[in-house]
C-alpha cells in the first residue's frame, strides 16, 4: 500500500526544489556507450536567485527501444549543500 503522507512529503520538497532553481544548464564533459548503457561526466549548473551552484555529476542511462529507461546520476551532496547554503 501507498503511504500517501510520504508521497505528499516528497511531492513537496520537490516543488520547493524546483522553485528554488531558476535555470539550470549540462556541459557534457566526457560520454561513453557500451551497448544500452550511457555513461555520461558532466557539470551541472544550477541557477538560482543566491548565484550558480556548479556540481559534478556521473551519469548512468540505460536505452530500451530508443528511449531512456533507467536513469542514475551519482554526485556528492555535500558538494552540492556546500553551495546551496555556505554559511551552513
């Protein structure tokens, strides 16, 4: 069974995720392929209001029938914590 209190939770820390962003852009640093596995190195730029946060990332895709089907970014959140909130 769904517990609908933690979907609402989730639901909106999301939202205030996404309102806390204004843009955000991708640099595609190195990409790799090996069968339908993706694998992606790249810097994600987050704008906001505050300034930009530059993190990092290490992606994962795995591609079914032309399509992404399994998605996996790997990053440090504290790297990412760090500018989100500096005096933190």
């Amino acid at each position: 069974m769904v517990d609908l209190a933690l979907c609402q939770c989730w639901a909106e820390e999301i939202t205030a995720f996404v309102d806390f962003l204004k843009e955000k852009q991708t640099k595609v640093l190195n990409i790799a392929g090996n069968g339908n596995v993706v694998l992606t190195e790249r810097i994600d730029h987050f704008h906001r209001a505050a300034g930009v946060i530059d993190l990092p990332v290490m992606g994962t895709f795995e591609v079914r029938d032309g399509k992404i089907a399994a998605w996996r970014d790997y990053f440090d959140l504290q790297q990412f914590m760090s500018q989100a909130n500096p005096s933190a």
